[in-house]
C-alpha cells in the first residue's frame, strides 16, 4: 500500500449519490479488481487517473435513422432492441434496410477539430472513439470486412478524410488528448459470429462453437486482425476500450491475454479495458450511465451520456451544465473518471446544445479545474452537499455542490472543521482569501463577502482551495 492521500483501499458505504444521480441503463460492474503488474502499465494508469474528464463518441450508420447503436438489429424482446422505420414489422427485411444505410452515410460536416477543440475548451483530456460497434460497421480503414465508411458503397469514400477513426485522433491527439479506441468484440456482421445459415436468436453466436470451432477460430482471427489494425496504423493509442462483455471465456474465448499482449508489442503501456471481465485485462472498471454510491477501492470511470441516447437523436434531452459538473466532481471525490458521451449527427457534427453544454462546463473549468485534475479522494470524502478532493503537494479543496443551476452562492457556508485541520489558508477560488468564523456542532463558518456574490458563476459547484500550514 502506497501511503498519504493517493491510494485508498477501503470502500465506504452509504454515500448519497445526491439530486443529480441518473437513474435507469445501469452497467454491472466488476468485481475482484487485478491490478495491473505490467510497470508500464501501471505508469499509464496513474497518468490516466489524472486525466479525470473524457468525451466518448457513439457514431455510426444508425445516426442517420436517429436510433438507437446497433442493438435494433438484435433479436431480443429488450426496451433497447426495439425496432422502428422502416420494415420495422419484419427483422429481416429491417436488417436489410439497416446495413443499407452504408450506400447513403455521407457526413460531409466532419470536422474532428471542431470536436477536439470544443472538448478541451470544456475541460477534458481524453477520447474515446467507436471504430466498430456491435453491428460491425467500421469507422475505420479495415482490410478484414468491406462494412466499412471506406468501401466503395459508401459515399463518404470519396472524402479525403474517410478514414474518420484516424481523423478523430489526429485532431485530438494534436490538442494534447489521449486517445482511446473503442472496439465491440462482438461482430452481428461478421459470418463468424453471426453465420447467415442460421437466423440469430440472441446477441451472442448463433451456431455451436463447440461444434464448428473452425468457424470461432476464423472469428478470433478476424477480431485479431483488426485490433492489429489499429494498434498500427493510428499513431499512438493509449486505451484500447473493449465492449461485449458476453465475448469471455469458457464459451466465447477470443484469449484476450494473448490479444493484449499482442496489442501492447504495438502500444507499449496501452491500457487495456475489457469491460466487465473481472481480471487482468481490466485495468479500469467502467460503470455505465451511473455515479456509483460510494468511493470504489480500484480505478474507475462513469461512462454517461450527455443526452438521454448514446448515439444521435434529432431534439434529444440534454443534461444541465450544472448536472454534468456536479456529476463530474462527485466523481472525482469518489476516485473515479467521468467520460462524457455525444453522438454526431449524420452530417458529422454535434447538436448546438451538445457545444452549449461543452462551453459552459469549460467555463467552471477554467476557474476550478486545479480542485479536479490530478486530485485523489481525501477524507472526509463528502458531506452532506460538500466532497473533497486533494493534490499530491497536500492542498485540499472542499467543493460545495449547488441544490441545482438557479442556486447562489449562499451568504454563509458552514464546512466540515475536520477538513481544516493543518490548513492556514482558506481560499475561494474565483475571488480570494476567507477568514474562518464560528465552530459549531463540527462545522466552521466562512461568512462570503459581498463581492464574491457577483463574481462567480451561479449554479453548478463553488471550490474552497485549503492550503497546508507550511
């Protein structure tokens, strides 16, 4: 065990996930964390846990029927999996008309330095791409599978830029971003995972694998192939972010030892995130459309939506900047990552909300970011409408979570007293110095002067930077 305030190996219980909690679509973590041996590893994991805020795009043929990523095409009686448009009635004739939308994908607005540069005006440092959802349709240059933007049928082919998964990390990596490669192992396209001589029944493999293993083996070559793919041809990757987590051993083993160290001879270091299979090949837990209760005893990161769908939905909900600020700092105070998620349209472009939001989070960044980069959680941890994070040097911040975003700043805060303990400093980011009044009841009061009213953003989360006696 690592000492001081940047290793924490307790969970604790009964933290309220507080108004903002998102509810529904919930993702089963991991249990029995393996921390990484790999020393490489284990650098570019604690690089990452300094990261703290992430975008990840959902982006693919589906946009254009503004429905939900890939799961229409899969034949089970899910609220998720429902079909609608066109031969919705009929699954076969739907998939049809599904995969035919490669002969009309043509996001001719693509502009990844639009994307890159909104993300990092709002604050975050890493991205997480879709080179290949479920359906099998590939953003990517593949040589295995002609399902993909750079095929002949698809008239985004022509572009310069068709190679979009390459693009996107360009222009992020360019801004400093790490990058991370989204990769679903399981394939509906592919005729080794979903073989056309049978109809398929369910999202996993529609034929024995244990009866035809010759067919399997051609699957997890084909899967191998690709994830070399992109392990070589896309510059550096830092995350290689596996999804389809029924692909796991003993039924539907693709060795993903194997495959990691494989793609690790490419990307030394590459963190590795196979998504709920608990073990070596998890280096980070990743639960799903959740801020969980408590602080989790391993890394981890919320993958959320910005919105209220993964992928793009014409007049979709989006989250408040101040919902998506006060998740993200309960978060870190819970020693997670928060990665945001916004799907492109299909003309290759945000929806104006989704850069409203990215602009006001970045506004609250630029004046609090100190209080949630390179942080760990601290203890007390959280109380009541207050979570902690702290610094490598010592420094604490206390961050005071507004009610919602029409809240002020209150007159009066009270603080937890033991989180002042060894602090000579008090310091409202923004405006300056307080001056600690009263103890009470555990609490000290710092009465806000009247300055600080106006000065400040209204609304999302106010950070008190506590400075270590020297």
């Amino acid at each position: 065990m690592r000492g001081s305030l940047f290793v924490v190996l307790a969970v604790l219980t009964g933290i309220a996930q507080g108004a903002d909690a998102p509810v529904g679509n919930e993702h089963a973590m991991s249990k029995g964390y393996v921390p990484p041996k790999d020393p490489a590893v284990q650098k570019k994991l604690e690089w990452w846990q300094d990261l703290k805020f992430g975008l990840l795009m959902h982006w693919g043929t589906y946009s254009q029927w503004g429905i939900v990523e890939s799961w229409s095409i899969c034949p089970e009686d899910e609220g998720w999996c429902q079909r609608k448009g066109p031969s919705a009635t009929n699954y076969f004739a739907y998939v049809t008309a599904y995969e035919g939308l490669q002969r009309s994908f043509n996001p001719v607005a693509f502009n990844p330095e639009k994307w890159a540069a909104a993300a990092k005006s709002a604050g975050m440092r890493y991205v997480v791409f879709t080179t290949k959802h479920h359906d099998g349709f590939c953003m990517f240059d593949t040589a295995q599978t002609d399902y993909r933007i750079t095929a002949p049928d698809c008239p985004f082919h022509t572009n310069s830029r068709a190679n979009v998964a390459k693009e996107v990390f360009a222009a992020f990596r360019k801004e400093g971003f790490g990058i991370g490669a989204y990769f679903s192992k399981p394939d509906w396209h592919s005729p080794y995972y979903w073989w056309p001589y049978f109809p398929p029944k369910d999202r996993n493999p529609n034929y024995s694998l244990s009866r035809y293993p010759d067919r399997w083996r051609q699957f997890k070559e084909f899967t191998w192939k690709q994830i070399e793919e992109l392990m070589t041809g896309y510059g550096t990757v830092d995350i290689l972010w596996l999804d389809g987590g029924q692909v796991r051993p003993p039924e539907q083993d693709i060795d993903m030892n194997g495959l990691a160290a494989m793609a690790r001879t490419h990307q030394p270091g590459l963190l590795v995130v196979d998504r709920t299979v608990s073990g070596e090949n998890e280096n980070y837990c990743t639960p799903e459309n959740e801020v969980p209760g408590q602080l989790l005893p391993y890394p981890w990161e919320t993958c959320m939506t910005m919105a209220t769908s993964w992928s793009y939905v014409p007049h979709d909900n989006y989250k408040s900047p101040g919902t998506i600020v006060r998740h993200l700092c309960r978060i870190v105070a819970r020693g997670g990552c928060l990665l945001l998620n916004i799907g492109p349209s299909p003309e290759g472009d945000f929806d104006p909300e989704a850069y409203d939001r990215l602009q006001k989070v970045g506004e609250w960044m630029k004046l609090n970011s100190e209080a949630i980069y390179e942080t760990r959680p601290v203890k007390p941890y959280e109380q009541g409408d207050w979570v902690f994070t702290a610094r490598r040097d010592g420094t604490v911040y206390a961050i005071l979570l507004a009610k919602d975003d029409q809240a002020t700043l209150p007159r009066q805060v009270a603080m937890p007293a033991d989180i002042l303990a060894g602090r000579s400093k008090v310091q409202l980011l923004g405006f300056g110095e307080l001056q600690a009044g009263a103890t009470e009841d555990a609490k000290t009061t710092f009465t806000i002067p009247d300055g600080a009213q106006g000065k400040l953003p209204a609304g999302y989360a106010w950070v008190f930077k506590l400075e270590k006696n020297p």
